[in-house]
C-alpha cells in the first residue's frame, strides 16, 4: 500500500463528495424560489440513499469479480461490504485500499442519480423521487457501472474506455433525464420559470469544477503523471467551454450572459470526463470547445423545437455532451499519453472508435429503455407528479411546509 497514493484518493474523494452539495447549490439557484428547498431536499435524500444502497449492494453489484451474470452485473460476495477490507486489491487498486477504493467509487453512484433531479424539479413527487433513484441505482447505474469499470464486464473486455465517467455517469444520467420528462410532462407556468438566485448558481458551479478535479484526476487512482494529466485537461477544456459558450451568446444573441458562462463550464467538463486521462491539452481544449456548440444547440434549437420540458437541460448538458466526449475519447486517445489505454481514430486506430461506437448506443438504448418502464411502473403504482395546486404554491411549501425565504 501507497501512502501517498492513499491520501490522494481520499482527497480526491472528499472533493467528489463536494460536487453534491455544489450541484444543489446550482440546481437550487436555477429554479423559481418557491422550490429552493425542494431542490436541496432531493440532493440530500439522494445522497443518504445513494450511500446506503452502495454499502449494502450496490458496490457488489457493481464491482464483485464473481459475477452473478457474465458481463452484466457483478455477484454478492461483497455485499453489506463484506470482504472489502482495508488492504489493497489488485484488480482495482493496487497501492490503495479497497475501503478507499469503495468510498471513491461511491461518490460516482451518488452524483450521477442526483444529476437526474435537474430534469424533473418543481413538479414530481418527493416520494415518487426517493423510490425513482432507489430503483434505478440497482437496475441502471449498477449495471453499467460493471459493463464499463467491472473486472469481467463486457464492455471493458470490448475495449471500451471511459477514464472518469463519461459513459457511466454522464449519458446514463442525461438519457434516463429524458425518459423521465417525457412521461413527467412540462411544468406549469413555464413563463415565470426563471432562475431565482443567479449567484447560488455561480457558486455551485465553482463548487462542481473545482470538485471535477477529484472526479477526474482521482481516477488514475494514483498520484501519478496520467492524474496530473487528467487534472490539466479537465481544466483546460473547462475554459475553453466557458469561452466557447460565451462567444455563441455574443455572436447569437448579442449578450454573453454568466447563466451560459457556467453551462458552458460544466458541458467542458462533462465532455473531458471519459477522455480526461488518456487525451492531449490539445484535444481537451478542442473537446471543450465543442462541448459548448453541442450544449448551445440542444438547449436552445432542440429543445425548442422539440418541446420536452427538460428544466435545467440534464439531457442536453450531461446526456449529448457525454456522448460527445466518449465518442471524442475514441478519437483523441493516446498511448504516449497513458500506456494503458490504447491509440484512437486519430493515430490509426478504428478498433478503439468502434468499442466507443458501442458503448455509447449500449448505454443509451439500455438507460432509457429501463427509465422509461421504472418510471411507468412508479407512476403506475404511487403517481409520480404533484397535484396542480401543489405546483403552483411550490414544492417547498407544498411538500415539506417549509420556505427558503422568510419576508418580515
């Protein structure tokens, strides 16, 4: 066991941890102010959800070597995490231990339901949500989680790469985001649907990126050259999204605005998430950039044009701008950068793009088709949506007879 290497990932953990609270300070900030604390609510519950399900089953499922089903789902030898000791294990980590490794991974299982919540604010059920992110965390997140990070899943046997989430976290999350919304229905009132604290949005937004780097660089498990370089590039293609984004408000609408300056921020990073350690500067800046011209068009060509009520654009932000960067990683990829990965389209190598080819049509086909039928189930049984005259005094009133803001 490392002990340098050890410290890192639990920094680099405590730094995931931190883009939880930072994503509900930016979702919060995004919604009407009547539905504030409905917002930090659902946060909340996931993360107290999330966690539990991770240490009792979730974490087998995902990551036990024994499978229950080849190549699809891992087996029950660590459930309740028995036999994840505090000693190393080399199939995952092999200078850390694999309680360290454990908790690492359990922030990912965490953050990437509670991105959903983005989709579906002010008008589902807080109920109707807890059982939602229970059940997809076992029948979606785990899944995938073994397909593509899993001793014995498929997709990492393919040869399919995804350094720090891309495929795993982000279109799993943005496709089922759509599945959901477009049996939720669009929110009431869409017309006074603004963002009531633009500051709550910056700073959740500083809180996510400066959280990224332990979600990106503490990837590489180690404090080593690929975790400096997945550091590097998760910054770069940060700024060059937020510069991109900004150049498209200016030269389309006239105003850069900070709203497109952080939506911006955050495409980059979901874009560079797969490719973070095993790509140049060069192609995270070229990433970046392109993140921000996906994420303009979807939110305001598509989702126009469409008509979904995607809230706070979950789909068209982590959903296209993760399958963007995963298809990139297919590209861009690079051995002189990372041994351990492979060479990409770029450098001659069509393999490495197809397996990303596929990994990305796998997980879409698979996250949204299960959303869809769990939530029709859900809605089914117990109705997933809020009562009109609920939504209209908002949910944190209306939910938890609470207010964000007392007027003397």
């Amino acid at each position: 066991m490392n002990t340098g290497d050890s410290v890192f990932v639990w920094i680099s953990t405590l730094l995931v941890f931190l883009m939880i609270p930072g994503l509900a300070f930016f979702y919060a900030g995004l919604v009407r102010k009547k539905n504030i604390l409905s917002v930090l609510m659902a946060c909340f519950a996931t993360l107290a959800i999330v966690s539990l399900q991770w240490v009792l089953f979730g974490y087998s499922l995902a990551f036990d070597p024994a499978e229950f089903i080849h190549g699809f789902l891992g087996g029950f030898h660590w459930v309740g995490l028995s036999g994840v000791l505090h000693t190393p294990f080399p199939g995952y980590s092999a200078t850390i231990p694999h309680s360290s490794y454990m908790m690492f991974q359990m922030m990912f299982a965490v953050i990437t339901p509670a991105l959903i919540i983005g989709a579906v604010v002010e008008r589902m059920k807080f109920s109707a949500l807890c059982v939602f992110i229970l059940a997809w965390s076992f029948l979606v997140y785990d899944p995938i989680a073994h397909w593509v990070w899993g001793m014995g899943g498929w997709l990492r046997q393919l040869g399919a790469l995804d350094f720090a989430g891309g495929t795993v976290v982000h279109i799993s999350a943005g496709i089922s985001a759509l599945a959901v919304v477009l049996i939720l229905g669009k929110r009431k009132e869409l017309a006074t649907a603004h963002p009531c604290n633009l500051p709550m949005v910056v700073l959740g937004a500083g809180l996510l990126w400066l959280g990224w780097f332990g979600f990106n660089a503490g990837s590489a498990l180690a404090m080593s050259d690929i975790a400096m370089q997945a550091f590097l590039t998760t910054h770069s293609a940060a700024a060059a999204a937020t510069l991109s984004y900004l150049l498209l408000e200016w030269g389309f609408q006239k105003r850069p605005t900070i709203l497109g300056a952080v939506t911006g921020a955050i495409a980059g990073l979901v874009a560079v998430t797969p490719a973070a350690g095993f790509v140049s500067i060069f192609a995270a800046i070229f990433v970046g950039a392109v993140a921000s011209l996906v994420a303009y068009f979807m939110i305001t060509v598509v989702k126009k044009k469409l008509g979904y009520d995607d809230a706070l654009d979950v789909f068209g932000v982590h959903g296209m701008c993760g399958i963007w960067g995963a298809l990139a990683t297919g590209i861009f990829a690079s051995t002189q950068i990372n041994p351990g990965g492979a060479e990409g389209l770029l450098y001659g190598n069509l393999g490495l793009f197809k397996a990303q080819v596929i990994a990305v049509i796998v997980s879409v086909g698979y996250s949204f088709c299960v959303t869809f039928v769990l939530i029709k189930v859900i809605d089914a049984i117990m109705g997933i949506r809020v009562t009109e005259q609920e939504e209209y005094q908002g949910l944190d009133l209306s939910l938890h007879h609470e207010i964000a803001y007392k007027l003397d």
